[in-house]
C-alpha cells in the first residue's frame, strides 16, 4: 500500500540497474508517441492510492494488529486453558451420558445444548449449556475429563469454533472495538478499501519502469532512504497481494452492509448453504416439567418427546451413518427435532458432513455431506475459514500473521514515504480529464456499481472527492488573493 505519491522523478538515489523514468529517445522532430491506456490512467490511480492511503491506513493499521493478535490467540488459548482443555490419558473413556450427568449435576441451573467429545486422547468433553450468567450468544463450556468424570473448569464459548474468553475478546476488537454494531462500520471500512489499495499499488509498483526486473521482486540495499524505504514497500506489497486481497474479499462477505448484498447475490446464483432437516414428523411435546428444556440431560428413557435412545446411542448411529470425523458436535434435542451429529473439523480436507436422527430409535431424519453443497457455498466456508485461520490449522495462522505484518509494514512504510516527501502532494488535479471517454465511461459505471454494492466504498470515496473539491476550491482562494 504505497501512500506516498512519487509525482516527481525520484532519480537522485537511484541506481544504475534501475530509473524511476526511462530517457526520452524520441527522435528529434518525429511525432510524440500516442499515451498508452496506463499512463493516462497512472494521475487517477495514483491519486486515488493517495488519498486513500492517507486516510483509510489507520482503520487498516487496527484492523492489522488486531487480526495479527487474532492469528495467534488459537495457540495462546491452548497455553492459557491448558487446564481446561487437556486430561491425562487414561485407560477407558466414560460414557458421554454420564460425562453430561457430572455437568448438569455442577451447574444444574443450566441448559445442556450440545456436547463436543474430545477428538484426540487427552483432550476434555465440552459440554455446552445455555446459561444466564454467560453473555447472549454465548454458551456456558463445562470441561470434563472423559476418563475421571472429574470436571476441569468451566468456561464461556463463543461461535462455531468455540472461542475462549481471551480468543473472544481479541475477536470483538478485530471486529467492532468493542463498540458493537457502530464499530462494525470501521472493520468494514477497513474491508472495503484494503482491495482497492492492494490492486492499485500493485498496478503503480508493475507501472513503474526499471532496467532491472529482479528489482521487481527483491527490495533493495544500502543506506537507509527514500527510495529503499519504496523498493521494501513495494517488493513486500507484490508479495502479500494475493493474500491481502483475499483478507478483504473474505472478510466482506460477513461485514454488515456489502455481506447483505453478496448474500443476495450468492442466493441468486443458487450458491446458499444448504440446511439440515432435523424435525420429527408427527412428534407431541409434552411430558413433565422436570425436562422441559433440559430434556432429561438425555440420558436415555424418556424425555419430553418421548422415549430417547441417548447420546451415546445417538453418536454410535450417527458413526454408521457416515459421520465418521473424530472431531464432531453432538446438538441435543429440542422439541419437536431430533439429534443433530455434525463433523467440525475444519481443516483440509474438510469434514463438515451432518446427520439428523430421530431419537427415538435413531433412524436418519436427514443428512447432509459437504460434498453436496453449491460450489459458491463450499468457497464461502473454505474462504472465511481461512480467514479465522482454521482452514489449514497452524499453517494458516502463521500465513495469517505474516501477512497482518506485512500489512503493518506497508502501512508504516508508506507514511515514511510521504514524511521523507513532504509535503507530500498527490498527482495533479483533473487526471480523470486525461482519460478518453471511451474509457472514461465503463470506468465511471463501474465505479458507482461498486460504490452501491460496497456502501462504505462508496460513500468514503464520495468524501474523499468532497474534500479534494474542498482542497482545490481553498487553494484557488489563495491564489486569487496573492494575486489581487
């Protein structure tokens, strides 16, 4: 992201492999030759890269060091609740009834929603229960030693993936601040431009002539600089692109404003993820009270719909139905539904199948196999997987960390760019004159269907245009009044 406007030729620090410009060899007396599409484009990217740098940078800065953080909570939430989330290896585990029975009996105000059996010898049952005490959408974790019974801590779990306190709170400040639906605005913000900045630099970077292409891709020595500080930005920015871009497609499609409308398109292009059916025909509510809401902490015998064959029934026919990952959520039952068994492991290749059963007699109310989703839906979950850094597991959080860095990087860079040119003015105003209608035209239309699709794109640029009229109406002022 280069913030920086080289409008003059920096050649004073420029080596001999490379030149900001290439010398005029243009015969004498022989007729110019004809602007290329990119250098009448150059003043307009150029100056929008600018402006947008200068004033979008610090909404990606907290955005950058906050995903960084994010990146490297999942292994600090393994440090920090230890405790929690491992137990000796032991010989035999207990049954998964008798493991939700020692839950209920410790926090018996609570609700059992759904059990996670360990995936992996020495790790706890998470037994999910829906409680007062925790906050509105956020379950209440009992940890329990599968081989003991014994109960490790219990614990407040957010999302899908079961975020602890300290992954949480990291999560609501790279998402809102912790400012709730308002500080949405500024993560989207952040989305919305960090494409836009990516793509321009790199076209700027691409666009500037050199002698020497391995300068392209490797930053360049020497004494500390300006134009060493643009060859680090550059080379780095060439190199995150990719993922950069990605980062922000990504995460747009949950932001508030754009994510309603790629839903709609998503939907319009038959790419919804499909849903389970997990209703049981012809069931009666009904029962004592004693399992209203609790469900008898399904156990087995009788619930409130009637007879249960229970969880550990319930996982065993759910495993011969297909549900074959180590790593699966077990949704209790609520009235009128069946058991909901369903794969959770996120990691390639994904396991993310489901089956519904009747918990009467665990037949197959439905199932559902990731390998049937639309194409859209399955690059969604593997995009915003990727993005929470669970597609590829330790792997993919230290690509994301790396390039929150990068992102850091650039960002300073940038300003230090435009600080060692002071005062650092952009292209000249009117570049969009320079550009033929023919081009002039799609490129508008283009412009405002992206604005519209990406609300806060779009208005900010509408600002950015405010000022740059304001900017020029003040110095036109200026100069009238020098001159009269």
């Amino acid at each position: 992201m280069t913030i920086d406007d080289p409008a003059r030729p920096d050649t004073s620090e420029a080596p001999p492999s490379e030149t900001t410009e290439a010398p005029d060899t243009t015969p004498a007396g022989s007729a110019p030759a004809r602007p290329t599409t990119w250098s009448a484009l150059r003043p307009l990217v150029l100056r929008l890269h600018f402006y947008a740098g200068v004033l979008v940078a610090p909404f990606l800065l907290v955005a950058a060091a906050s995903g960084l953080l994010y990146a490297l909570s999942y292994q600090a939430e393994k440090i920090v609740y230890a405790h929690e989330l491992e137990a000796p290896v032991g010989e035999t585990a207990l049954p998964l009834s008798q493991q939700v029975r020692v839950a209920r009996e410790v926090n018996p105000n609570g609700t059992v929603t759904a059990v996670w059996p360990g995936a992996e010898p020495g790790a706890t049952t998470r037994v999910l229960m829906a409680d007062p005490d925790v906050p509105e959408g956020t379950s209440l974790a009992v940890f329990v030693d599968p081989y003991t019974g014994d109960v490790r801590g219990q614990l407040p779990s957010y999302g899908s993936s079961g975020a602890l306190p300290l992954r949480t709170w990291i999560d609501g400040l790279h998402r809102d601040l912790h400012l709730g639906e308002f500080g949405r605005n500024y993560s989207e913000l952040a989305a919305s431009w960090l494409w836009v900045i990516a793509l321009g630099g790199l076209a700027l970077w691409l666009g500037r002539r050199r002698r020497n292409r391995r300068a392209l891709f490797v930053p360049e020595g020497g004494p500390a600089s300006r134009r060493r500080t643009l060859s680090w930005h550059g080379t780095v920015g060439l190199w995150a692109v990719a993922g950069l871009v990605l980062l922000s497609a990504t995460g747009l499609t949950w932001s508030r404003y754009a994510g309603e409308n790629i839903g709609v398109v998503q939907d319009g292009l038959g790419g919804a993820t499909p849903t389970l059916t997990a209703t049981i025909g012809g069931a009666a509510a009904g029962g004592s009270s004693e399992h209203e809401g609790h469900g008898g902490a399904h156990t087995g015998g009788s619930t409130a719909q009637g007879p249960d064959i229970g969880l550990d029934k319930a996982l065993d026919a759910a495993r011969a139905a297909g549900i074959d990952s180590p790593s699966v959520s077990v949704v209790l039952p609520a009235e009128g539904k069946g058991y909901v068994v369903k794969e959770t492991d996120t990691q390639f290749p994904l396991e993310l199948d489901s089956v519904a059963l009747n918990p009467a007699d665990g037949a197959v109310l439905d199932r559902l196999a990731f390998a049937d989703h639309p194409v859209l839906a399955k690059l969604t979950r593997i995009g915003i997987d990727a993005h929470m850094g669970v597609f590829l597991g330790l792997f993919n959080q230290l690509l994301l960390a790396a390039l929150a860095l990068a992102l850091i990087l650039l960002i300073v860079w940038g300003y230090r760019m435009w600080w060692l040119r002071r005062p650092g003015r952009p292209a000249a105003r009117g570049a969009w004159r320079r550009i033929p209608v023919t081009m002039l035209l799609p490129l508008a239309a283009v412009t405002a269907l992206v604005g519209w699709f990406v609300p806060l794109l779009g208005l900010s640029l509408l600002l950015f245009l405010a000022v740059d009229l304001a900017l020029a109406l003040v110095s036109r002022l200026r100069a009238r009044s020098r001159t009269s």
